[in-house]
C-alpha cells in the first residue's frame, strides 16, 4: 500500500519556531504512518506516538520524562479519542473541524481546521502568551 498525506507548510514552520524558544511538541495517534512519523521529525517535534488509541498512559510518559505538570501541557485534538487527555491538561484546544462533542470539551476551538493551519494558530496563540511573537517578528525584520 502507498500512503500519500498532505501537511501544511505554515503548521511545520511554527512546530520549528517552537522549539527555538524551548516549547516541546509530540503527536499521539491512532495510526501508524510513516508520512506523519517522518514530518514530526523534520518539525522537531520531541514525541512522537503512534498507533495508541489509549492516550492517557502515553499523557503520563511524556509527563514524567519532561518533568512538567499536566497543567502546563497544552493538547489539540479533533475526535473522541482526545477528549480524555484534553480533560486532565492546562489548555485544551479543538480545531474547527472536530466532532461536536470534542469542541465541547475544549477551552479553545481554532478558526482553522486540522491540516489547514490550526496548529500554526495554536502555535502562534503559545508564543504571544509567552512573549516571543514579537522577537519573531524582528528576526523576520517585520514591523
């Protein structure tokens, strides 16, 4: 079988500027795919989980490795499978395209839907609130 998935190259470079400013980013799917596997690394991201359905056991791993709190996590999710770990952290972030119910559990619902810029919002919404938009503007001599 041949996979071809599509990413968005806006999401990829704000996964990049994350981890310029120290802010770690994973994904946890159920499917396994070599595709997302291969642009999670090229994004940075530091976790990288697939084919796990059972989220939470996989919540507390990247907790425990990190040394952070769950209330400092902030998780994107978009079907049923994500409302429990969206319940136990900090910011809870629905894209435009989630089921209903998904949206209903979140804090946040992006304008834009999964695959189509959501996580370059979320990205973006993470470094205003920690201070660093602005430097990226300057380092890209935007006024």
């Amino acid at each position: 079988m041949v996979e071809t998935k599509g990413f968005d190259t806006q999401d990829g470079v704000s996964l990049q500027w994350l981890s310029w400013k120290g802010i770690q980013t994973g994904v946890i799917s159920g499917r396994i795919s070599p595709a997302t596997e291969t642009r999670a690394r090229q994004c940075n991201m530091t976790y990288i989980y697939q084919g796990h359905l059972e989220k939470i056991p996989i919540l507390e791993e990247i907790l425990q490795r990190s040394g952070i709190e769950a209330s400092q996590v902030a998780y994107v999710g978009d079907d049923l499978t994500d409302v429990v770990v969206m319940n136990r952290v900090g910011l809870s972030i629905a894209t435009a395209n989630a089921r209903p119910e998904v949206k209903r559990s979140a804090m946040h619902v992006t304008e834009s839907p999964g695959g189509r810029g959501a996580v370059r919002e979320v990205a973006e919404l993470l470094l205003k609130a920690q201070g660093h938009w602005e430097d990226l503007l300057r380092k890209y001599e935007i006024r």
